[in-house]
C-alpha cells in the first residue's frame, strides 16, 4: 500500500458529536429536540443507541418492480451492519426505483425527479453521511446528482452486474442478445420456443445488465470518482463479496461524517477526467455522456462534449466486453475488476492519481497493487481492443450543438457513408412503417428518427437504434447508417447517431430533413452534415411550426419547462449549478 502515512493522515477525525448535523434536531435542549428523542424512542431506540452517533441515511431503490435491485433490501441489512459497527446510527430510506425495462415512456424522465428526492430527503431530515444504493441505469446518475447537491458525505453501493446469461450451450449478455435474437426471430430463424427458452437464459440472476450498459459504466465512472468501496463495482450482486463490499460501504460512509469529507470535495474536474477516460476505456455506453456531464454540473465543473471525443482519442478501449467486444461482467470481475483496468491506465498516465478517494488519500493508492489476471478480458496498453476510444462527437449543419456516435460498436464500412433519408416523425411511425416495402429503403439509406429528445420523446427514449427493415434483415443487412436525438441503450450497437442537438421539437436542423436529402456521416471527420443549400435550408425552417408541448400538468409541465439538451445533460436549468440552499431549522 503506498502511502500509509497520507492515507492515516486522512483518517484523523474533525468533528465532535456537538458538530453533527443531526444534533441540531436531538441536542440543543428545546422542545423539539425534546419530541426528536421521543419520537426516536418510539422507533424503539435506547438513547446510548443513537446519540452523539453519525446518522447515515441508507437511500435504497429497491422495488418488487425492479429486476436488477431485488437483492438490495437484504443487502441494505449488510450496510446497516456497517453503520453500526463503526459507531453509526443507520436509518434506511426507500426513494423512487427507476427500473430501466419497465418504466414508460422511460426512466431517464425521472432521473432528475430521483435526484431531487435524493437530494431534498437528505437535506430534510437529521441526517450525517448517506450510503447511496442503486445501479439499474439512471439510478446511479440521479443519486449521485442528488447527494452532490445535498453536500453531505455519501458512499455509492453499486447494486452489481447479474451473472452470464446461458442459452443452449451460449453465454448471453441481457440486452445485446435480446437485440440480436429478435432480429434472429424478425429474420425467421427462430421461432416462439427458442424465444421462450430464450426469456429464462437473457437474465438468470438479481443485478443489473452484466453487459457494458448503461449500468455497468455508471457503477464503474462512481468507483473511478472514488466515491465507492474501492473494487465495488465488478462484483457480481450474488457474490458473497457483495455483502462484505456492502458493510465495508456503511462504516467507510460513518468515518467520512467524523472526517466531514463531503461528496462534493470528491468529485473534482480531474475526478470526472478520470471518470471519462474509465467509461471511454471500458468501451461504455454514450449515455454516460449525458449522465457525466449532469453529475459535473452539480458540483460545479463544466463538461461537454468535446471532453468526451477529446479523451476518447487518447484513451484506448481495454476492456473487451460486450457489445462491443467477447466477455460479460462476470468474467471482467474475475479478470481483476475495475482495479485492474485502472491500474493499467494508471501505467499509461491517463489517470489523475494524486487527487483523493472516499477510502483512500489518493487514487494512487487505492489502485496500488491491483493486478489483471487475464489479458484478453482486460487488454494490454499495447494489445487494445481498439487504439482509440469507441465514442466520438460529431457535428455539422444537422447538429450544430452535437451529436454522438459509438463507432466500435459499428460496421466500419458506414463510418463514411452518404446516402438518402428516409424520415420518420416519430418511435410510432417507424414502428407502423419501417418493414413497409413502398418506402423503398436500401442498405444504403439512412434512417432519421426524430420527435424522440429530451422534450419531444418525451425524456429521450432509448430509441435511437432504430430497426433494420425486416425485408433487409433476410438478406443479410445487419447495420445501417441511423439517426435521432434519442439515446440508444447501453447494450445496443450499430452505426446509430445520437443526441442530435438540439433536438428536433426544439426546432433543430433536424426537424428539416426531408426523404431523399442526402445526409454525409463521416466519423472520421466527425462530421454529420445534411447536403441541402442554406437557402432551401432556410425556407423550410420558415414553414417549420413549433409542435404543441405534451403536457398540461404534474411533473411533466415542470420537466417541459426546465429540461435542458442533451449537450448540457438534461438536468433541469434550475438544478445543474452549485448555489446557497439554506439549512432547515430544527429547533
Ligand atoms: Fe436494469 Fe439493464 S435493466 S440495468
Ligand atoms: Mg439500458
């Protein structure tokens, strides 16, 4: 371990009971603190139980709902068992499960919803340091957003990736491989009993997608911020190392209350540097995009997209995991983890290591000592799986604020491609039309897909690897050049453009291409252009109309009025800045 005496340094207490946030509600001798205590004893506590004792709120997303978090409201007993081994007083707090394949029109609506619950619980009630529990997607994201923004010490417990999924004689990724099969079943070669078979092999355990989803690639980015258990995120949900990672996470959350070491302390410019190049060289999803740059904004650090492709180009892809690559979470554990995969970029100098951990002085040491034990899992520097980084931004007259693209996950061959669009106004359309034959779609088409941002989707559905048409599908086609200011799933692949920005409700460029436009993709280049003259260009947005906001009410009138694009990752304008939010009277 290589700096026992920073890192002892680091553990020094700064705070007395006296200075505790909660004590403000139990201490101060007035009637309320009075009624505090009562109420305490009604929960059936001794006051030598609670305190003088740091209150960690245990945030838990747990829901019968939710797949990839049934193994959490045990797992939150593990925590608890932390809390009280290091002189805590754990409160469990169940908040918003925002479960990705269940909730409509998606979960990323409600992300900024969870984070303002995460944040508003924290800020309300007596609490000290929070043990933050989620993984499914958005939850990671939101939790974080909210925690970053409430101040307070935190500790992330990523729920774990489920284990391989089987199918005769298959290893399946959830996910990629429902992708895959059901263009199979569109194609005809196979039938309802394979896909039957199919629904018990695709996800066989508790956790989240063990692909490198949008799941996999938050819960790494949270351990490269530092803000986990060091090692936490690999570990499969039903690994006995789970539970003692979940323990280690509730006392390592009661020591950072005592060394009044606050989230956003943690996550620094240079933490989400590192976080970037983590997701870049783990071949992650692009909505870690989104989510990263909505995470920096919370604590004040400012970044676009740009950051992204410019890391991408530098940072190589490491970790060969699937859909991009061979392997799933299970096997990437076993191969050492994200330890072993940030010591190997550490090697390379891609890495910040002198800035501070939640368990350790700094990531130097955290990280010191990890090995990799299986070198076609997790690459060698010099044996990458691609030289450079799978995502790249692109712009052009067609998203003058940026677009996406993950190209390792696309057939090199469309990564320079001109060709006609074909126009779909919405997800229904293009489900009602694309195997129709009269569209004439060819290979060579490209396929535009729009109304799906963060205003016109509503909330950016992951609509963006749109479907391959049927007729195309039986002779061979497999990818074809799309694009859409949706996202597109973690687990998906092909050559799909993303995050078009703005958006095309929002009166983008996008809301003017026409059937038969010629559009240029060149990644290379980065470059995304429609090859239509200004001047035509300029007359159809003339004729463009601002389409009618979908909501009249609740949540979704506030979201249609603050929501922002996806260049400055859709938090809400009245969220995504640092800013004075006074303590509560507890008196
Ligand atoms: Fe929960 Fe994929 S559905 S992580
Ligand atoms: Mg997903």
């Amino acid at each position: 371990d290589g700096g026992p005496s920073a890192d002892a340094a680091r553990r020094e207490r700064v705070k007395s009971p006296e200075e505790l946030r909660s004590h403000a509600w139990y201490g101060t001798g007035g009637l309320r603190s009075f009624s505090h205590r009562a109420r305490t004893r009604q929960l059936g506590y001794l006051p030598e139980e609670h305190l003088g004792k740091p209150v960690v709120a245990v945030l838990n997303t747990w829901s019968d709902i939710n797949p990839c978090h049934q193994h959490l409201r045990e797992r939150a007993e593990a925590v608890k068992r932390g809390v009280w081994q290091a002189g805590g007083f754990p409160l469990e707090f169940p908040v918003a499960t925002l479960s990705e394949t269940f909730q409509k029109p998606t979960p990323m609506l409600y992300r900024n919803l969870l984070a303002m619950e995460t944040e508003e619980l924290l800020r309300s009630y007596p609490v000290d340091g929070a043990v933050l529990m989620g993984g499914c997607d958005k939850t990671t994201p939101a939790l974080l957003m909210g925690a970053a923004s409430a101040g307070l010490p935190a500790v992330f417990v990523p729920a774990g990736p489920m284990l391989r999924g089987h199918w005769r004689g298959e290893t399946l990724g959830s996910g990629t491989d429902m992708w895959k099969y059901w263009d199979d079943k569109r194609a005809g070669l196979i039938g309802d009993r394979e896909l039957a078979e199919l629904e018990c092999g695709l996800a066989r355990s508790p956790g989240h997608c063990m692909t490198m989803g949008t799941a996999s690639t938050m819960t790494a980015v949270a351990e490269a911020l530092g803000v986990t258990v060091p090692g936490a995120s690999s570990i499969p949900a039903v690994d006995s190392g789970h539970s003692r990672m979940a323990a280690a996470a509730g006392r390592l959350a009661v020591e950072l209350v005592w060394q009044d070491l606050r989230l956003p302390e943690l996550l620094t410019r240079e933490a989400f540097e590192d976080g970037i190049a983590t997701a870049v060289a783990l071949g992650g999803s692009t909505n870690a995009i989104i989510h990263l740059i909505a995470m920096a904004g919370r604590s004040g650090v400012k970044l676009t997209p740009d950051d992204f492709d410019a890391i991408a180009r530098r940072v190589p892809v490491l970790a060969n995991l699937r859909p991009g690559g061979a392997y799933l979470m299970e096997d990437f554990h076993y191969a050492g983890g994200l330890p072993g995969l940030l010591a190997r970029l550490a090697e390379a100098g891609h890495l910040h290591l002198d800035r501070p951990t939640a368990a350790h002085a700094t990531l130097r040491e955290q990280i010191a000592g990890a090995l990799v034990h299986d070198d076609d899992v997790i690459r060698p520097l010099d044996e990458p799986l691609a030289a450079e980084g799978g995502i790249a931004v692109l712009r052009g007259n067609l998203a003058p604020d940026g677009a996406v693209i993950k190209h390792i996950a696309a057939e090199p061959r469309l990564l320079r491609h001109t060709g006609p669009a074909v126009v779909f106004e919405n997800y229904r359309q293009l489900q009602d039309r694309i195997d129709d034959p009269a569209l004439s779609i060819t290979a060579d088409s490209v396929l535009v897909l729009r109304g799906s941002g963060p205003l016109g989707g509503p909330g950016m559905p992951e609509y963006g690897m749109l479907p391959i048409p049927a007729y195309l599908l039986k002779e061979g086609v497999r990818d074809m050049v799309r694009l859409s200011d949706a996202r597109m799933s973690g687990t998906s692949y092909g050559a799909c453009v993303l995050h078009i920005a703005p958006e095309s409700h929002a009166g983008g460029p996008l809301a003017l291409v026409r059937t038969g436009d010629p559009v240029t993709l060149d990644v290379p280049a980065r470059l995304l252009r429609l090859e239509v003259d200004e001047a035509e260009l300029a007359r159809r947005r003339e004729e463009l109309r601002p389409p009618p906001a979908p909501y009249g009410r609740g949540y979704g009138a506030l979201y249609q009025r603050h929501i922002t694009q996806a260049d400055t990752g859709c938090d809400f304008d009245f969220l995504a800045r640092p800013g004075e939010v006074p303590e509560p009277y507890a008196g």
